[in-house]
C-alpha cells in the first residue's frame, strides 16, 4: 500500500496517475474526493456530513466519520485480498489521521507518502483549475502535515508530478 | 446492501441517487464504473484490462477479473463493517456475474434488484447522454439478467427513476 | 437555427444531441450552461454575474446580462456564416427573453421549440442527475413558458429525447 | 481580445482561468476544446470531423474547418458586441492558423499570446492529467509555434500559470 498525504491542490491525484503509469504491476487508486462522492447529496452539503465554506474551510460531521472508518476498513480488505492500493487522502486532523489509517491498514506493508507543496503555488494551483473553493489550498498545505510521520517527501512546488512518482516508486521494494 | 444489476444506459446510477435522497440512513454508493476509474489508464484500453469496442461490446481481462475480485472483498468489508451500500454493476456474465458477488458477500443481508429498459429505449438514451459507444445499451440489455435472480425488478421504459427508488425503499425492512 | 427553450432538468440537452445525430447535416450545439461556464468564476457566483441560491431560485445581474447579449450576436454570426446551431437555453424572463433571441436572431430562420415537462417529474430527474440545486426545475418548470410563442412543442413527461428530436427534426424543411 | 496558442497539456486553460481572476474586468473564455464538444458525436470521430489517434496525432476534415470558420466569425462578433474575448486555441497549422485567426478578428485589437512548454514536461503533464491521448502534447509542443508571431510568450515549463497570467496581464493597456 502506499498513502500519500497532502493538502488541496498540492498535487496528489497528478502523481497518482503517474504512479499508475510508472509502477510495473497495476495498482489501484482510492482517493478520499472519491469516498465523498459516494456519499448522499444531503451529506455533501449538511451539518451531519462533510461542508466546505465560502473561504475554502472544511467541516466533517460524525456521521461521515463513521462512514468513512468503514470505508478504511474496506480499503484494507481490498489490499489484504490482493490488490496493491494507493490512497490519496487529506489529513485534516494531522497524526490523529494517520493513525485512524495505521489502525485501519494493520498488517499491511504501507509507503506513507507526504505530498508538500509552497501554500502560494497552491493557491495558485487552485485559482487555475477553478474547480475548487478559492483558499482550501493555502488553509491546508501546512496543516495536513502536523506531527505526520512519513517513509518519502516529495515538494510539488518545483518538482513535476512525473518526477515526483519515480521518486516514490524507487522507495518501493 | 442492495445490489443494483442491468445494462449500460438502463439507468442504474440515477435510481442510486435517488434511492440514497429517498431511504432515512445515508447509503454509500459503490458502482462498477468508479472501479474501473480507479484503474491505471492502461488498463481501461489493454488486453489484460477491460476494452470497449466500436460497436459497444465489451472484453474483460484475467487481471481485471482478479482486481476486480479484490475489490467485491472491500465491498463486502465495508458493509460488515457497519456503511449501508448500493452497488450498482452491469452482469455482463448473468449468473455467473451473480454468483461471484453471493460469493463476496457471504454473511450480509442482500436486496437483488433488476433493472431493466427496453433495448430501443435504452439505445435512445446513450444517444441522449453521448458519452457511451453507441450499441453498448443494446448488447447488454438482455444479456445482462440471463439467469439472475431478483428480489425486486423495476423497468425503467415507462417509469421515472424516483418511482423505481421507491419501489426499492418499499421492500426494505 | 433551432432554439430550444425549456426548464432545468426538463431534458433539452438531451434532445440536442439526439437532434445532432438525426439530422442530416452537422448541427453545432451552443448553450446557456456553456456561456455561464466561459464566464471567470467569480461571476458565477457573485451579484454582477449569475447565482443559484439554496432552493434552486436564479439571479442574474446587468453584467451577466450584458455579456450574455454579446454572446446572442456571435451565435448569430456563427449561424450567418454558414453553420447551422441548435441553442439551448432557460427563459428565466419568458416571453422577454424570446424578444431578446428575435431580435438578435434578426434575418435567420428560426425554428421556435418549447420542451415542456411536468414539474413533479422533471423534480425527481434533478434528483436522479444529482448535480442540480434541488428546487430549480420545479420553480422553471411553466415560469419559462409564459407568453413564449413556439413552432413546435415538445414534453418529455412521458417522450424519450429521440422521440422528442424525430418530432423536432420533422418540422425542418 | 487575446488569443493563446500552445500544444497539448502546455498549460493554456490554467492559464485563461488565472486571467479571468487577474484581469479587472469580466472576459469570456472561449476554447477550441469548446467548439469541438459543439460538435455532433459522429463527427468527434469521423473523417470529415475530428480524428485522434492511438499515438495522439490529431486529424481534421473539411467540415470541421468549415464550421470551425463559422465559429472564428461568431467569436469575433461577440468581441465587436462588447464582449472582451480569451481565445485558447492550438494552431494545428502553425502560420496559417494564425493567418485564419487574423482574418476573422480584422478591426479587433488583439493581443497573441505563445504559451511554451518543455516537450518532455508536457508529456509528464499529460500522464499526471490522464484524460488525453498519450502522445499528443509532445507531436504538437513545437509545431505549433512553427511561424507564428507573438506580442508576449510564457513558458509553463519552470512558470506557475498564476505567473504567466500576469505575464500576459501587464501586457493589457
């Protein structure tokens, strides 16, 4: 398994691709935007679920997070059964994510992957894909990455995301 | 869990909408096609993954199969541990497609349900939504339930995806 | 020309590509939705440009409203320059919104078509599609309509968008 | 109006939309990707159309330079109607696109933008975004540029799009 960490618009899903395309053996990508997708419209926009305001803050409910505990647990069957899996994921609550996923994955060979990137480049980043509210990327690029052990660090600031895989796929063993 | 079968274009992820705005918990959506975004891109056009031919009929690879197998695991595990899914999938093999997922979810408590759509119908929508290969609809609409047995069916010619969702919620208990 | 005027989730952006594919020779599709997404993001959700409040009700501003003209007359350049276009549109202000399209359409030929649709249905569609606010097609259903004059209509409560565009297509000449 | 011109994956659209937030005024994006998804479906795909192949080498017919002509000629309406315009475009034809710009934009001030890019990056880019033919930006990554005159150049290589855009913006007068 390898999780990758990083805040929004730091880059993660351009290296999961790359990661894809680079790795010998298919592996299969489960990204958090994915998990929230498949998630009720209500939940995507109520207190009970997951929120984003008007300047790009997240809020995540309880029932989401039972949710998404189920959601890890499935994660981790998925790989246990055979699949090699990269998750993309962002950890709004810093080390106590990381280990909701350590627990999760036990037993599981993991590459924890951190996904740096320079707060004004991705904010930048944010502005030109214009799909996402203006300032989640400068709220989250320092935050996600509080107290998070990791075995690679890659800075998507001046580093291609293709260049950034290969760094992280030489780790891998 | 509720599993979903019937052909591309018969209106599956509409009646999964619908079905998670109309049921009182929040439902996880878990379809075939997410899976197979989560592929690596050479997967989705290659022989060992899974391709989509002119005409719409589609090919399936040993790898795909064993991913994929993997995948029905995490499934299964997320809904033991505690998240109420729909998955919503196309049994290109019929029985045998149901067979394997009775298999994956051996010990949960499973809703079959049909959905099925005149062929002509189903091919006027795919023109409609003009993202599928045309003759994908048509291929698969009998196909698809070849030996499947169903708790619920709905036919979605003459009836709207909400009324369908209803007909489902209605057999819940 | 072909212009299109109907709801939200009333099913005209089906109808259009049906229409493509049924007609003879190659018809461009130009609509609202594509204006609205050429503006900068800060319009789309700003009062000078175009916004969506929670229960689905739709402002627009002067300087949408500006801009939107312009737009009008290079789709009435693009069609006297020799392409034929289908235009896709919501006359949030009925039968002003036509005077507008008449006069900017000054010189073509016209085909005036209305895609009505049950508000109750066309409800449950925006359900069924998941990427509308909730209200917007109720409240558009008849408001779009009032005092437009078609030479066609069209209601897909219970017609198929093939359906829809073989009756459409019939009235070219 | 501006128009841009660069390859595949070179960073143009990021770049439109950072304008779009720069600039003071509201301007209208108007893309060649756009005009294609105007298109039928048939023609995305046929001779006389659109053609990508395997190895993302892109054909185009004489219908589409037909309509396509139309189009130039709308955007160039819109722009005299008072719209200011951000053309994104890739000139296929190096020069004599550019010429067939020229042509339709006459009495039109503009702007002519090259955005640059290492050929081997945008092929990175290319695998990081995953929604193109694998191929395609690095044929046309100079190509393009063959003849063609600038009033401002930006190279997306080792410049954030946010840059480039105020690159291009301190240019406006």
């Amino acid at each position: 398994m390898i999780v990758l960490n990083g805040g929004s618009s730091s880059g993660k899903s351009g290296i999961v691709r790359c990661l894809q395309a680079v790795l010998p053996a298919p592996w299969l990508a489960m990204a958090i935007d994915t998990f929230v997708e498949s998630l009720p419209a209500a939940m995507r926009a109520g207190d009970a679920g997951i929120g984003v305001d008007v300047d790009g803050g997240v809020t995540v409910g309880a029932e989401f997070r039972r949710l998404e505990a189920a959601w890890m647990t499935g994660v981790a069957a998925t790989a246990h059964a055979g699949a090699p899996i990269i998750v993309d994921d962002v950890f709004l609550g810093g080390a106590a994510s990381q280990e909701r996923w350590r627990a999760a994955l036990a037993g599981l060979e993991v590459l924890w992957v951190g996904v740096h990137c320079d707060p004004a480049v991705a904010e930048g980043r944010e502005i030109a894909r214009g799909d996402r509210a203006i300032g989640m990327a400068a709220k989250q690029a320092t935050l996600v990455h509080e107290g998070v052990l990791y075995d690679v660090e890659v800075d998507t600031t001046h580093t291609e995301s293709l260049a950034c895989a290969r760094t992280i796929a030489a780790q891998m063993h």
